[in-house]
C-alpha cells in the first residue's frame, strides 16, 4: 500500500515516535508545579517550545501551542481581530485559505463584522496587488497561507507582509502546509501550523504572536501558555512534534529536491498517460511532494476508489466526492477543472518505485471509469437555433460528458445549451471548453438549475 496523502496528515516521523515514548514517562506531570516531577515537565515544555521557536523563527514567549492547528486559526484570527476592534471590524482573507480561516471568516461576518475575499490567479496564487487594493482604513487583520493545502501553490507572503505592514495592518500566516520546509519568509505578525502536517503526532498546534500585536484571547483563559490557550497542556505529544520538527528541517533541504523531481515526473507523464487532463497549481512555486489534477468525464469518488483499490491512498477536490456536492472552493476560486480531481502528496522518504507504480496503474483506472460511466444519452432538442442537452438532475460529470457527447452534431459557431442543477457545472463547463478549444458564452437563467450556453469553435 502506497500512502500518498501527506498533504492531509503526514505519517508519524520516526523522531517523533521516539520522543513521544520517551516523553510518556518523564513528562506527565503538571508543568505548572514547583515540585520535582512538574519541574521536570515544565524543563520538557521549555525545550520543546525554544525548538519550535528556533524553526519558525521567532522568540520562545511569543510561540504557544494549541491542541490543533485549527484551534490555533481559530484563537490567532479571534484574538487579533478583538485586539484591533476599535481600528475597525473589517478582515482580509483570500479566496483559497484552509477551512479554518474561512470559517472564522464566516463567524466575524456573521457577528457584524466586514469580509473581503481576495481572488486568486488561474495558478492559484494571489497577488500582492490584489491585496494592497484591499486593504482599508478600518482593516484589523489580513490572513494568507503560505502553500496551498491542494494544489501546492506558494503564497507570495514576504510581499504581502510588507504591504501590510505598510499599512499598519497585521498579517496571520498559516504555514500549516509549509513549516517543515522550511521558515516563512516575510515580516509577519502572526503564524499557525499543525504539527501532524510535518511527521508530528496529531492534537498538537502552534500560535505565534508577534511581540507589539495587539490581541486579546477570546473565550475562557487560565495561566497556561500565556492566556491564549487554556487547558493542560499534552506534553509527550508537544515534546514528539517539536522533535520532529527539527528532524524533518534537518532533511528538508535534499529530499524537497528529491521530491520535487517526482513530482515533476508526475506532472509531465500524466497528460501524456491519461488523455482529457488538466494538471492545475503553479507550475515552479509549489510545494515540493503536491501534484494535481483533473479528469474529464470521470467521477472523483469512483476514481478514489479504484486507486485504493490499487493500493494507492490519494485525495480529491473533486465536487463527486463532496457529501454536498460542491466543487472544491481552492479549484472553484481557481476557475479549473474540478471533476476527476486527484491530488497526490508525497510523504518525505516515499520510494521512486511507488510513484513509477501509481503512473502505471493511474491510466487503467481512469479507463476503468470512463467505461464504468459510459455516454449517457442526452436528451437533446433543438430550440431557439441551440442544440438543449437536459442534463437536469444528473452531477458530475455527467452534463460534460453530454455536452462532449453533442457538441460535434452542432454546425461550427453553433450553440448548444446544457441544462443542469448541479453545483460543479458552473466550474466544469467553462473548463471544458478552455480545455477543448470551445467558446463558454455565459450562464442563462432556467425555470430549474441554469443554462450554460456553449458556442463550438470547431
């Protein structure tokens, strides 16, 4: 079996299991005790918290931890908003950041208090323009991740950083994706990370808060780590992460590099592999081991699942695999294809054979689901001079593959108008025929769902 989902949760470091053993018997006792035993976990939580600090960067009394990295979003994005309330209530966000920020995002909106999503480029990076343009006088606090969790692109945050910092605009970064590569280059104020995403064990996060921030802990606090996270603190756990931390920085240098040429393998064989794919995510600035890309005609949670079968655990964006069947907001904010999607991220040390493995089984599979699906025959009339394909109550991606399945019966500069209620047609209709060389017209208004007008080029 092939675990190619680092992306989500890296596998626990070998570094890491070691510490976390060893910690279990010497570090169970209550750090805020002045006797032997808590003496001796406070020393634990001490070193553990100055090696953390040396990673990132920063001061040991401004790095706290938290029991996750969303929980560090969550009290970093609460804390610095309400530190700033009398400046103004108004946040900056971009449009691909991680869950945890969106849905504090969605929390502060729902609280009387201003968002702006800052778009992202077709690479799924934003610009520092972009958020220079968006900042205002009543801005509390700007956030941006440093890697796209998804598709790897790398933030231009040393950038951003100093336009806000221009502005006098705080800047939270969540380096969730990219800390075990490496520090966040850039004068930031505030930064969260996680550390199962770098080899360490689950339930351990990282807030920093620069010294000069203003920011008041929201909620309940006692004296544990500075006011801002409260509750006993998981000392093994924060002990085995900062250890890996270390290790996986002591290694980031050669293996992103090896890394980095399987990825690239990756992606130039697979559209030469599989035909009808669009590999999305900057092309250079992206994170070393994440690759991805999408499918034509093919339903993600199907593809998901012959893989495993395979032997290869991978991840999707994909609407097909959403219980809510929406398209992923990363692809949807990156106007890409999202149906058949496939991210693949390397754990560090992952073999060359595996990837050589995944290439070849990765072409039958797709093949495999494309016939599984088949061509469903659309219910196509001709109305108005445009070809209506009724694809209402069906979902990816079977409006694209009606649409492909007609668009050669319509005379070029033809129209044909594909009728569908499912969310992901509104992304993967456009792509398609960026994709396929058609022209999109727009979206029509219909008694149910929409229209989705297509002219054929040829």
């Amino acid at each position: 079996m092939s675990y190619l989902d680092a992306a989500s949760s890296a596998p626990l470091h070998p570094v890491a299991r070691q510490a976390l053993m060893a910690s279990l018997d010497e570090g169970w006792a209550d750090p805020a005790r002045l006797y032997r035993e808590g003496r001796r976990a406070r020393m634990l939580l001490d070193a553990a918290r100055e090696a953390a600090a040396e990673a990132v960067g920063c001061r040991p009394d401004e790095l706290v931890f938290t029991s996750s990295g969303t929980r560090a979003v969550h009290s970093g994005i609460a804390g610095a908003l309400a530190g700033r309330r009398r400046v103004g209530r108004h946040l900056i966000v971009s449009a691909v950041e991680h869950s945890s920020v969106l849905h504090s995002a969605e929390v502060h909106q729902a609280d009387g208090g201003s968002v702006t999503e800052v778009p992202v480029l077709r690479s799924g990076a934003v610009t520092v323009e972009a958020y220079a343009e968006a900042l205002r006088p009543d801005t509390a606090l700007a956030c941006l991740q440093s890697a796209n969790h998804e598709v790897g692109t790398e933030q231009p945050v040393a950038g951003v950083a100093e336009v806000c910092r221009a502005a006098g605009v705080p800047l939270l970064v969540d380096a969730a994706q990219s800390l075990g590569w490496g520090r966040v280059e850039g004068d930031w104020s505030l930064l969260t990370a996680s550390a199962h995403k770098w080899g360490g064990p689950s339930g351990v996060g990282v807030l920093v808060v620069r010294k000069g921030v203003r920011f008041a802990a929201q909620g309940p606090v006692d004296e544990r780590e500075s006011g801002r996270a409260a509750g006993f603190e998981n000392i093994p756990a924060i002990v085995a992460a900062a250890a890996s931390l270390r290790a996986v920085r002591a290694e980031a240098a050669q293996e992103a590099a090896r890394l980095r040429e399987l990825t690239e393998r990756i992606r130039a064989r697979v559209p030469r592999l599989v035909p009808d794919v669009e590999v999305v995510g900057d092309p250079e600035r992206r994170l070393p081991g994440v690759v991805t890309f999408s499918c034509l005609y093919v339903d993600g949670e199907t593809l998901l699942h012959e893989l495993d079968r395979a032997g290869f655990s991978v991840s999707s964006g994909s609407s097909c695999t959403s219980s809510t069947l929406t398209p992923s907001h990363v692809l949807k904010a990156m106007g890409v294809l999202s149906e058949g999607n496939v991210r693949v991220s390397l754990p560090s040390g992952t073999p060359e054979e595996d990837v050589e493995r995944f290439l070849e089984v990765l072409p039958g599979a797709v093949a495999g689901v494309r016939e599984k699906l088949g061509a469903p025959v659309a219910e196509a009339v001709v109305r108005d001079d445009a070809l209506v394909v009724d694809s209402l109550g069906k979902r990816c991606p079977i409006p694209v593959i009606e649409l492909a399945k007609v668009i050669g019966d319509v005379p070029v500069g033809g129209l044909v108008r594909v009728l569908s209620d499912d969310e992901a047609a509104r992304l993967d209709i456009p792509a398609w025929c960026e994709m396929r060389g058609q022209e999109y017209v727009g979206e029509e208004p219909a008694d149910r769902g929409s229209a989705y007008v297509v002219r054929r080029l040829s």
